[in-house]
C-alpha cells in the first residue's frame, strides 16, 4: 500500500515537500498500519530498525555526486513514502539554509568534503554528534533511509545512557555550559556568535533517563576549565565503548533518538562513480521536553521550513 499511495501522491502533484498539503489523498488505514511501526525508540539504546519499509521500491538509478546534483523526480516517489513515515512519526522539517531547504537530505560521498566533519565527508571518522546540536528546537528523532549501500558502510550509534560515566562528571557536564556552533553544511554566516546566551550544557535529566547535547568539532570549550575538557573527553572515549555499529540494507529506515544517541560513520574509500552508499534523511520534531533554558537560545538565527503537521495526529 505504501509503494501505491506515493505513487499516486505523485500523479496527483505532490512531493515530499508539500506532502502536508496532499494529506487527504493518504489512506487512514495506511495511517494506521504505520502507526504499528512508526514508533519511537523506547530502549536505553536510543534507536531501533525499520527493516526493508522500503524495499519495495525500484532502484532509483546511480548514487548523485553530491547532493545539489541529485535528480528529485528519479526518487519522487520514494522520498514521498520516506516523508509520509516520518510524519507518522511526528512533525518533520528542513532547514532554509542546508540543502536548499528540502524536507529530504540526500548523503553521499562528494568531491572536496572529504574530510569535512559533514555528511559529504568520507575519508575521515564523522565524529559522534547529535544532530543539530547548535539550536534548541533542533530534531528529537533522526530518520536515515538506506538507498544504497554495497560496501556495509555502517552508522555507529552511542546512547548515553550506555556510557560509562562518573557521578561528578555527569553533574559537571549538566551544569557547566558551553558554546556550540552550526556544522558546515549549513549556507550562509553565523559567526559573529550568540554569546554567553546562547551556552549550551551538555547533558540533563528527564523521567525516563539521561539525555545529551554533543557536537564536539563544533564546539568551543573555555580554555580555562581543564576539569570540564577532561569531562568532555571522557565522554567521547565512553561513547566509544558502548557504541555499535548498525549497516543498514537498501530500504532499511535507522531511526535514532536524538537527545538519547549521539552518531558517527567510520571512514571509507569513495569511488565518485554511481554505486557510492547512499542514505536520505529527514529530521522530525516530537514533543518538547528539554530544558527551559534552551527557550532563550536565537539558534543563530537559522531558520526551519516547518516543522509540517503530523499524519498520525491528523488521522
């Protein structure tokens, strides 16, 4: 049902895009046997595996050399089924300035971000982070759809509720804030900062756990705050330790907790001629439960298309 409602979705004009204005053309029952799967990591590991949603799909042709050269019409249909479960999941979003403001990302290895700390990056470790760590209405939940992927190039996940941390280095890193910065996807400039404001604490607690905010090639610790550098450090190494590596398979969804698992991507070797792994990616907004201090953050001004309203609310 899902391969045959994108494909009508697309007939009648739609995209992934403007999906929210084509909701009533989705059948509820479609709604509602998604709704069975489209649930949000609920385990101390921060993630779970939609495995082959959408394998049903044909291949869409050779993976893009970099995302402004994709072909959107060649993966229509896909991308509006990949949109269509995230807004099952909760309210998806782009933003104005990274890839041109569409709803769906495409990641694949490109010429001259090799060793960029971004998605296009391929020959170096794409450091643990958690997406969007810079503003506060930043995703709760991190959609990776696999296109392509012959080389079992993994994701590595981390939750922090794994992570092997001391009493004092979790109080030291919930109450000493520090200042992290849009990544280098993102167009346009944002360096004149936020100031003392817009400082960030890298971790807190919620009902159901630990949560965390980390981003580190991003970020800028005080220079005089040895104990907090060490905490920071600490971090990363145990993120390491309780970190696994999850290979998704052609019409695979990971589906990562944004404020429970930081991720990362090993480094590999690209080849730049069409059967270079290839994931999509949609970021979705749930229910806001961080702290209220993050209300006053400016978020660098950056600026969301969305977030667009939820099918499973709408149903």
């Amino acid at each position: 049902m899902l391969l045959e409602t994108a494909s009508a979705l697309a007939v009648a004009g739609a995209t992934a895009d403007t999906l929210h204005l084509h909701a009533a053309l989705v059948p509820q029952s479609l709604v509602a046997a998604l709704s069975e799967v489209a649930r949000s990591p609920r385990s101390d590991s921060g993630y779970r595996v939609l495995k082959g949603i959408l394998s049903e799909f044909p291949d869409p042709g050779p993976t893009p050399s970099s995302w402004k050269s994709a072909d959107h019409e060649r993966t229509r249909e896909f991308d509006l089924a990949f949109a269509l479960i995230a807004s099952v999941f909760g309210k998806p979003f782009g933003w104005k300035s990274q890839q041109d403001g569409r709803l769906v990302h495409n990641i694949v290895p490109t010429q001259g971000q090799e060793t960029m700390q971004v998605g296009g990056s391929s020959t170096v470790r794409l450091e643990w982070h958690t997406e969007d760590s810079y503003h506060p209405d930043r995703p709760e939940l991190l959609l990776l759809a696999c296109v392509r992927n012959p080389d079992d190039i993994g994701t590595d996940i981390a939750s922090v509720r794994r992570a092997d941390l001391s009493e004092a280095d979790i109080a030291l890193l919930s109450t000493t804030p520090v200042l992290i910065e849009p990544d280098d996807s993102y167009a346009g400039s944002w360096s004149e900062g936020q100031g003392d404001e817009g400082k960030m604490t890298t971790l807190w607690q919620t009902e159901d756990g630990l949560c965390m905010r980390f981003d580190p090639p991003y970020t800028r610790l005080p220079e005089d705050a040895p104990e907090l550098c060490a905490a920071w450090r600490r971090l990363s190494e145990s993120l390491d330790q309780a970190g696994m590596t999850v290979a998704g398979q052609p019409g695979d969804i990971v589906v990562v907790d944004n404020d429970v698992a930081a991720h990362a991507r090993r480094p590999f070797q690209a080849r730049y001629d069409g059967t270079d792994r290839w994931l999509k990616r949609i970021l979705v907004r749930g229910e806001w439960k961080r702290p209220e201090a993050e209300l006053g953050e400016r978020g660098y001004g950056q600026v969301q298309i969305g977030p667009h309203p939820s099918l499973r609310s709408a149903g």
